[in-house]
C-alpha cells in the first residue's frame, strides 16, 4: 500500500440457507454472524489488513476489488477539524476529497466531526472507521456525487442540519457553491458500486440514506437506522426515468427502535431487501411509487403496538401503477416472518435479483435475523482482537 505525508498508518449452529444467485443450499454464518461479517470479523488481524474487507461485500455493489491492492494510498484522519475551502492535511476532507489517486481513509482517534458544508466524496475512496469511535454530527452530511468505489464503513452520522449556502472543494480541486441542501446522512447522486456498512444513522433533518438521479449498483448492510421519520429514499422522483436501471441490495440492516417509513421508499427501479430486522414502524416500512420492484426474503417485520400505528409492511403510491394497461407493480415476499399483526401485500410477478457471481450470498432463514442483525451499526473493535 502506498503512503502519504505525515497522515500515515500500517495498513451458532450453521443456519439453512438458500443461495440468491441459484444454486445450492449452504451455510449462511458461523456463530451467529452474517455471510459479509463471517468474512472478515473473526480475523485478529484485522487492523493489519483493511483491505480485507473489501472482498466481504456482496449484492449489488459486488466486490470492491477497486479499493484494494498496492497503489492505495493509507491515509490517517488526526484532526477532526473541518475548513470546507481549504481543508488542512490530517482532516477527514483532506483526504475525502482532496487527497488524489484511491485512498482508504481510517482514524487516529475517537473523534466528533461537524462538517461545515457536505462532504463530497471522490472515487476509489473507502473511509473506514474501524478502531475508533467516530462522530459525524451536527453539522452537514456525506454526499457522493458522480462517483464510484466507494466504501462508507464504521460512522455515527447523525443529527445533520442543512447548512446555510457557502462555498465547498469537490473532487478534482474545484471550489463551489453549495446550497442549503436537505440535511440528509448519507446521499448518493448518480453514483455506481457503492457499498455502506456497518453505520449507524439518526436524528437527521431529512433522510438518513438518499439513493438518487442514476444512482445504481449499491449494497446497503449491516446499518442500524434508528430515531427517523423518512429512513431511506430509492430514487429521485416520480419524472426521473433514468432510475428504473437503479439496483439496490438492503441486507442485514436493523431499522429501529422510533422509525417510521421509508425502510426503504423505492421509485421505479428494483430492490432486494434480505435478512433485515424491523423493530415497528408507524406508517409504512416498505413503499415505493412508479412501479417498482422488490424481493422481499426472510426479513423479520414485527409491527409496532402503538394506537393509530399501521400493521401493513407495504405501502404502494399510488396504489395502481399501469403503463400501456398493465400494471407495472411486481412485489413479493419470499419466506419473511411477521409478529404482531404485520402482514406483506403482494402484488404482479415475482422479480429476482439475477445477481452474478460477484453479487451473489446466501439468505438466512427469516428465525435467525435476530442474530444475523445483532451486531449491526459502527463496531467498537480493537486492533489486537476480532472485531
């Protein structure tokens, strides 16, 4: 791995399974832990080897193979610090952003960034949190705009604020205006193989994950989506045609406790949402408008009890979607399990991912997503021990 400036650093019972890609059954984990975290967690030398993980992913993002090797550059976040203008080395836009050539990015600490604009994110970044607790709060959030190869790994992101209108450096070394923005977590525009892991999301002004204009090939695993209105967002809008190319994984994440829809919302292109753990939700969990298509498998939905709280998973806006008079909804579930009264409506054909070689993972019975889902969010690891 190449290294840069002063900022551097070393690099249960086998449950049953059915295999997404088509195939034969095997075991999905080892000791109750999810097929990406069986890859990588056990290793005691994690810390020594980063880049490890970057073969661990699976759906749609398939492997991010473009993160790893000799030519990236170790870079070590020292200062928590944020100038959106000239961002100084040692800070977590420094090296995001500014920082050329592929960059796995980690921390020197525990850290609390407030970002005084978004943080644009270049290609062939990983930002990896591993080994320390850190904290994107309270100021603006993560965007990914025009990108690829990007691994967001280990992050607190929560109670980010649209901020008022400035100037920001984006990828490339352009100073910019910025608007106000949405207060959004996370954001992808028009981004590609994009894979985001082992967060841990709240409290933001708008949406916590945003997956828009063209934005496709995405594996969202491992997150814990906690204390939100509208949670995830699939698509831009209802005009926007590009996203029916859109591909979304959404796998062995925990939505919950106070979440109340978009778990997620999905605009015209096709999600696979496995193995994910639903702690309630007051309006919807799943939605979605202009006919798209979802797999639903092995999910565990277990409806909130609170009065005036809905019981349906699905929500469909509007209900009908029909092009040249057929109807264009294609939603099934595939072996969920359903507590307190929930129940999935399913409507038009069933829809698999056809994932490749690269994408594809076995899915756990819907009984072991309690499990499968217990270690979801930023991990506190140390870099002696399995994380």
């Amino acid at each position: 791995m190449a290294s840069w400036c002063n900022c551097i650093v070393p690099m249960l019972l086998p449950l049953a399974v059915l295999f997404l890609g088509g195939g034969s059954a095997s075991a999905a984990n080892l000791n109750g832990a999810n097929v990406i975290d069986r890859c990588w967690r056990g290793q005691r030398n994690w810390a020594a080897d980063r880049q490890r993980m970057a073969v661990c992913s699976v759906g749609f993002a398939g492997k991010m193979r473009q993160n790893r090797g000799a030519g990236v550059i170790a870079y070590t976040v020292t200062d928590p610090s944020d100038d959106p203008v000239r961002p100084r080395p040692g800070t977590l836009r420094f090296g995001a952003t500014v920082l050329p050539g592929k960059v796995w990015i980690t921390f020197a600490r525990d850290m609390h960034i407030r970002l005084a604009q978004p943080l644009y994110v270049k290609s062939f970044t990983a930002i990896d949190g591993r080994g320390a607790d850190v904290h994107v709060a309270g100021g603006a959030g993560i965007v990914l705009y025009h990108v690829r190869d990007v691994i967001i790994h280990g992050l607190h992101v929560h109670n980010c604020r649209a901020q008022p209108a400035g100037r920001v450096i984006v990828p490339g070394g352009a100073v910019q205006s910025s608007g106000s923005g949405d207060g959004d977590a996370i954001r992808l525009v028009a981004s590609s193989k994009v894979w985001i892991d082992h967060n841990t999301l709240s409290r933001c002004e708008d949406g916590l994950l945003d997956v828009t204009v063209g934005s496709t090939d995405v594996t969202v695993s491992n997150n814990w989506f906690h204390d939100h209105d509208k949670v995830m967002l699939l698509g831009h809008d209802d005009g926007f045609a590009t996203d029916r190319r859109m591909r979304v994984t959404v796998a062995f994440n925990r939505f919950g406790p106070n979440v109340n829809q978009r778990m997620p919302r999905i605009r015209h292109g096709y999600a696979h949402v496995v193995n994910n753990m639903y702690e309630g939700w007051r309006d919807y969990a799943i939605g979605g408008s202009m006919g798209p298509s979802v797999k639903s498998q092995g999910n565990l939905f277990a409806a909130s009890g609170g009065a005036g709280d809905n019981k349906k998973v699905t929500r469909r806006m509007p209900a009908v979607a029909r092009v040249g008079g057929k109807d264009q909804w294609h939603w099934h579930s595939v072996g969920d399990a359903f507590e307190n009264g929930a129940f999935f409506r399913q409507v038009g054909n069933r829809v698999r991912p056809n994932y490749n070689r690269q994408q594809a993972f076995p899915a756990a019975s819907a009984g072991d997503v309690r499990a499968l889902t217990s270690g979801v969010g930023a991990l506190r690891c140390s870099a002696t021990e399995a994380c």
